[in-house]
C-alpha cells in the first residue's frame, strides 16, 4: 500500500489527481481532478491509520502530512461559498461527504439533497456517487428519499432494468442490445444499502 500510494504521490505533486475513471458510468459531470482526489485523500488517511497501529511512527507523520496538503489543495479549489461541491452534482456531493473532504457537512447535505430535487429524485451517479449517495443520504436522516429513488420504476434506475425485463444488474444504466453487459456487479451497491439501511444490520462503530 505504501508503494502504491507513494507513485500516486510522486505523480500528483499538486495533491490533485489528474487522472482516472472517476464516476464511472454516471449521467452527470465527473472530471478526474474533482471526483477522483477525494480517494486519494481518503487512501492517505487509511494508510496513516494503518501506520499508527503498526507502530511506524515515520510513515504515519508522513501520510498524516500528505492527507493535510490533498485537504489543502482540494478544497481551496473545489469547495465553493455556497456549498457546493465541484462540479455541483449528485456524485460529488455525495463522494465529498463520504470522504470527508466537504468542510461542512450539514450544508453539502443541504446540497446534495438540493441535486436530487433539481432532478426530479432522479439519479445521475455512476458506480461510486450511487453507492455513497445512498449511504449520505441514509445517514443523515433522509432515507425516505433514498427509498424513493430506489423503487423509482422510470430511468434510470433498478426499477427500470426490471420493467425492462431484467433478471440481473446492468453495467449501464441504459438498455443495451450489443455493447454492455445484462449481468453485471456495476451498481450492486443498492443490496448493501437494503442491508444495511432496510435491514439494519450495520458494522458495529468501534468494529475493525
């Protein structure tokens, strides 16, 4: 892990990722720099977590550093004044709320939520932003309306897959006769988000 982080480190001297798949398979805006930096972020709080439990005193300081300098950069320039989170979408509100990286989170609540109604509850995140959406939606005492937009029967959406006939996940959103799949673990993250939030069986917080 250190190995890996260090060469994302080496090749993004700025704290902001340049490239990657980001919000893959989305319906909204997903540019790399502001939807792929919030997991690097993330990626260099795990490892200083996992550096402090082994001990390693010099690689905790190092990454507690790096995850400080990518919090900098990133949100002195994607964090606007009004909330939102760049580039203003469902994914991004919902990715910089699970990864910390929004400085307030009761308004980027605000905003996701404010993203959701512009879209008439649709949804328009691809495989990432769908997953925490729920989740942030759910934790912050709005799983009524994630509730909705799971059992929504137009598009997009997993009700729509089964109007059209759907015994398994799709890789797209969309219907598609020759190019993605019909049986695909893309958007999966809805079974977790049942299991979790309809059944309520959760991880315990103080669990490893």
């Amino acid at each position: 892990a250190k190995k890996w982080l260090t060469a994302v480190e080496r090749q993004n001297p700025t704290g902001i990722v340049s490239d990657g798949l980001s919000d893959h398979e989305g319906l909204g805006p997903a540019p790399a720099d502001a939807m792929v930096t919030p997991f690097y972020y993330r990626s260099a709080k795990l490892l200083a977590e996992a550096a402090l439990r082994l001990n390693r005193t010099e690689d905790a300081n190092h990454f507690l550093q790096l995850q400080q300098e990518i919090l900098n950069a990133y949100q002195s320039r994607f964090i606007l004044a009004d909330g939102w989170i760049t580039p203003s979408s469902q994914a991004s509100q919902a990715i910089g709320l699970a990864t910390g990286v929004g400085p307030k989170p009761a308004q980027h609540v605000a905003m996701l939520l404010r993203a959701i109604q512009e879209s008439k509850e649709h949804l328009t995140t691809g495989i990432l932003g769908t997953k925490f959406m729920l989740d942030e939606l759910s934790k912050a005492g709005h799983a009524d309306v994630a509730y909705r937009i799971v059992t929504r029967k137009d598009f997009p959406g997993w009700g729509y897959m089964l109007q059209k006939g759907a015994t398994t996940l799709w890789e797209h959103w969309e219907y598609s006769d020759n190019t993605f799949s019909h049986n695909h673990p893309m958007f999966g993250s809805v079974s977790q988000w049942m299991i979790n939030w309809l059944g309520g069986i959760q991880l315990a917080p103080d669990s490893v």
